[in-house]
C-alpha cells in the first residue's frame, strides 16, 4: 500500500499546489502517461481545473451576496486562493467554508469593502441555519407549568438553527437589497448603524431578525446557558422580555439547572 | 442478471436535483424511480430531507454517493458510513453506490474522482476496502466506473480489467457508466466495447447514462447535457449484451427543466422495451 499512498499524496499535491507549474505538478507528472496531444502535466492540470471549479462553485452557493458584491471573477479568485490553503476535512463538500470569512478579512485585495467579511458571516450563518435539525421537541409550551420555586433554575434554548450576529456595519440591509427578487433602491448608508441580528429557521422558513439591545443581550447569555437566578437580576424587565422572546420563536425550549444550593 | 419479481427498480430513470423537488412532487412525472445523491442529503434537518420525505412515497429510489473514497490509502470514514448508514435506513434505497476511485489522502478532501492506477497492490486495497464497506452497510454496493484524465505508467492491467476483478473479488456489483466508459475510450485510446466484454453480466445492475463537453484534446465528463449519439449506440450495445438493466439519465450542471430530463429517460426507455420485446 506503500507505493499507492506515495502516488496519492503526489497527486493530490500537484492538484492543490498552488503552483500550476510547479515542482509538485514536475513530481507527480512522473507517474503519468502522456497522450496524444496532452503532456503528463497537462493530464493533471486536467484535474487542477475541475478541482478548482468544485470548490469555487460550491463556495459561490453558499456565498452567493459575497460574490454579487464582488462580482463573479474577484469572487472566483479569492475562493481559488482560499482553497489552496483550507483542506476540506469531510467528504460532504457543504461542510466546507466556515472560515471564509476570516480569510476575506486578511484579503488585502477586498479590504476597500470592511463589510465583507461580516456579510460573508451572515451566508454562513445562513447556510447553517438551513440544514440545522428540525424543532421536533418544542418543549416552551409546558414553561407556564414550571412550579414558581424552580424558575431560578430555568435555562432557556435557542433554536437549533440560531445564530446571533454583530455587525457595525449594516449587513441586513446589505443582503436584503443583494437578494435576486429585491426590487427596491439599492443603495445602503453604511453609516446607517450596527446590525445585531438573529438568523435561524421556523420550521422551513428562514428568517433573519434584527434584535434590540436587550433582546440580544438576553439571547447571548442563554447559549451561554445562564440561568433564570442570574439573568432576573440583570434585565429589569424580564417579565415581559421573555415572554416577548419565546413569543417570536426565538426561544426554543427550556430546562432546569442541577440546583446549586 | 438477477430480476426477481419484487425488484422495484426497472427501466429508464432520472437524478433528482432539489431544482426539481416542488414540481416532482407536484406534478409526479411517469419515471419509474429516482436517484438521490447521497451528499445531498447529511443535513440535520430541513427542507431538502422534508422534501426527499414526500418524494419517497411517491418512488422507489437508489443512493448515488461521491463520498466513500473507496480507493484512498486514508483509513475509512466511518462517521460518513455511519451518516450513509442511517440515510439508507430512513429512506429506503433498493440500492447503494460509489465510485471506483479516491477523493481524499491524508485526511483531505479533493471532492474530485481521481483514478487508481490498475495495479495488484491497488486491486488488493480497494477489495479490502469495499468488503469492509459492505460488513458495515449489511448489504452489497454498486461501484461506478468513474471517467478519468489521466493514467498511471506503473499500470498493470487495463481498467475493464480491473474493474471486473475488483467486482469478482469483493463480491460488489457493478454501475456501469456508459458514457464514462465512451469518454475514457476516446482519452486514453482504446475501444470502448472491451468493456462488454469484461463485465460480468449478472454483476451489471445499473446503468448511466449523461453528456460530455468536447475540449480541444480530450472529453470531459460534464453531465451538463444531453446524451451523445455515439453514447446512446455504446449503450444500445450494452443492453444487447447484458441485457435491459435499469438505467438512469445524469444530469449535474446546467441543470435544464424536468420534461428534458424524463425526455431523455423515456429515449432509454423506448430502448430497454425494444430490447425485452426482442429478447
């Protein structure tokens, strides 16, 4: 098995190299037939493209406002240049991209727009959210029957398709007049604000929604799993803050802390 | 070939594409099944599983997947067997298949087929590797011809060959790709009937058909348009010779409207009828 690992390690080493011409292609061409027409470097080259194409095609899927902010050839070549340096890890390609947006961060070529990599983290956020589990087990309905002596032991769950995100930017509004059916001005004032959003899924619909302060407040502390003893006292208004939360969904579930005491 | 009463898998059939889940479902176009891909499907949850739900009880299915690298030296994937393993057990498949080739090496993922070379060492790996495959699956595999770009100069048998020892000695069955098999023909120059000759019939339970792109000099496997004439002969050969095995149209990029799709498997299947009737 010695000789085939050798051999794979040599291709999957001239297809990923950076280099097109490069001593990793010289490397493997050696164990390649040349044929008519076609030398054993451009057999491999053959496989460098298709490599190429799976990856920024299935980067473009799942990036798709990104690559209309971009346009479809700066796109293209930062995703090619992200592929080369972030091996995929799983066989299921659509596991594949979630630190693209820290890579477009330190993409000097895209830094004139400092938005990117936050609109990159919405789409990834997205694309979680679209293939996380389904909400079988809405356990929120039985929390008016929590005995009032347990409620200091109440933590409460997001959706599992949750995600909460912080932008200074307003991100929003920027993948919203980036969708193919918007129809209205497409104009963003940057200056118009931070976004602090939650993005997750009811049942099948997606939903990204903008959040108050102290509804993102509350929300970034329950998936830190804070209980309802710490959380009382920090929002004043948690009688109707939580009851507001489950209301919109986005508050899933619940359940009681081992006590403390 | 093993037709038994209860196979519910015959004829011409098409890939189902999430481009076409809505209209399946709606309209329920006369194929006789469909092929899911297996990647298609790892989500936790969804619209695309809800779909594949309702799908399911409309059609008998089977399960294409690219993700078993049968061929690599990596140690098997067993989180993804596991995840196949439990697709298959929710839906149902008649069958499952792979590709005879590698896509990963040294824990990284290519997400391409890449071509073994036809060696003994080879031949031993990827036998070892599908029987292991098979134990934990509980059932037979298919594997897949894949088209290739490239061949190995340390080469020691013809891949025909190898294909129909690798069935042979691991007990699999065999998904022969009529189109691959054209388009390897014309890259690396050798008749692509050599292949009905070594195919073990009765191993032959499936059938692809799909287009290729001409580039300057070589086909590339785009499955990105309608099957080509000289691929429909090949493949009116191959029904001649191992019979009218169930057959499925492929069709990945570019993806057009249904009624091209069930167009082209109704081409196959007007061949498989002329076939049975002539038998």
């Amino acid at each position: 098995m010695q000789r085939l690992n050798q051999l794979q390690r040599r291709v999957r080493e001239a297809i990923m190299a950076a280099d097109a011409d490069g001593t990793e292609v010289c490397a493997a061409s050696e164990t390649v037939n040349a044929t008519h027409g076609l030398s054993s470097p451009e057999h491999l080259r053959i496989y460098r493209r298709a490599v190429t194409g799976t990856f920024t095609r299935a980067l473009g899927q799942l990036y798709p406002v990104t690559m209309r902010l971009l346009g479809r050839e700066f796109f293209d070549g930062m995703a090619s240049r992200y592929m080369r340096i972030t091996p995929s890890h799983s066989p299921d390609l659509a596991e594949y991209g979630s630190s693209f947006a820290e890579f477009i961060e330190g993409f000097e070529p895209a830094a004139g727009l400092p938005y990117l990599p936050d609109v990159a983290r919405l789409e990834w956020a997205w694309h979680s959210a679209f293939s996380a589990a389904d909400e079988t087990a809405l356990n929120i309905d039985g929390l008016g029957e929590v005995p009032e002596s347990d409620r200091d032991r109440l933590v409460f769950a997001l959706p599992a398709s949750a995600a909460l995100l912080a932008s200074q930017y307003p991100v929003h509004r920027i993948w919203q007049v980036n969708q193919d059916e918007w129809t209205g001005p497409e104009e963003v004032d940057l200056d118009e604000g931070a976004a602090r959003l939650i993005v997750w899924r009811r049942g099948y619909d997606m939903r990204i929604d903008p959040l108050q302060d102290n509804e993102w407040s509350l929300l970034s502390d329950l998936t830190g799993n804070v209980p309802m003893r710490v959380l009382s006292n920090k929002f004043p208004d948690m009688a109707t803050l939580l009851p507001h939360c489950v209301e919109h969904g986005w508050i899933a579930g619940f359940q009681l802390a081992e006590s403390t005491d | 070939m093993s037709e038994t009463a209860d196979v519910r898998i015959r004829g011409a059939g098409i890939g189902l594409r999430s481009q076409h889940h809505q209209e399946i479902i709606a309209r329920q176009p006369a194929v006789p099944w469909l092929e899911v891909l297996s990647e298609n499907y790892y989500a936790a949850g969804g619209t695309a599983l809800a779909n594949l739900e309702q799908i399911r009880n409309l059609y008998p299915i089977t399960l294409h997947g690219v993700g078993m690298s049968l061929g690599s030296t990596d140690p098997l994937n067993f989180d993804y067997l596991a995840r196949l393993k439990s697709l298959a057990d929710r839906f149902e498949p008649e069958w499952l298949s792979d590709h005879l080739a590698w896509i990963s090496v040294g824990g990284e993922y290519v997400h391409d087929l890449l071509p073994l070379p036809y060696t003994q060492e080879a031949l031993d790996h990827v036998v070892a590797r599908i029987d292991q495959v098979q134990d934990f699956l509980g059932r037979r595999i298919l594997i897949e011809n894949p088209s290739t770009y490239l061949s190995y100069r340390d080469a020691e048998m013809s891949e025909w060959e190898f294909v129909r020892e690798v069935a042979e000695s691991s007990d699999c069955d065999i998904l022969f790709d009529v189109n691959n098999a054209y388009v390897n023909a014309s890259n690396h120059g050798f008749a692509a009937t050599n292949y009905l000759d070594a195919l073990p019939a009765a191993r032959v339970r499936e059938i692809h058909l799909a287009g290729f792109a001409q580039y300057d000099n070589y086909l590339f496997d785009t499955h990105g348009e309608r099957v080509h004439p000289p691929v429909w002969e090949l493949y009116q050969l191959t029904i001649e010779r191992i019979g009218p095995v169930p057959t499925l149209i492929e069709w990945d990029t570019d993806i057009p409207d249904l009624e091209v799709l069930v167009a082209e498997a109704e081409k196959a299947q007007t061949a498989l009828e002329a076939h049975s009737c002539s038998a």
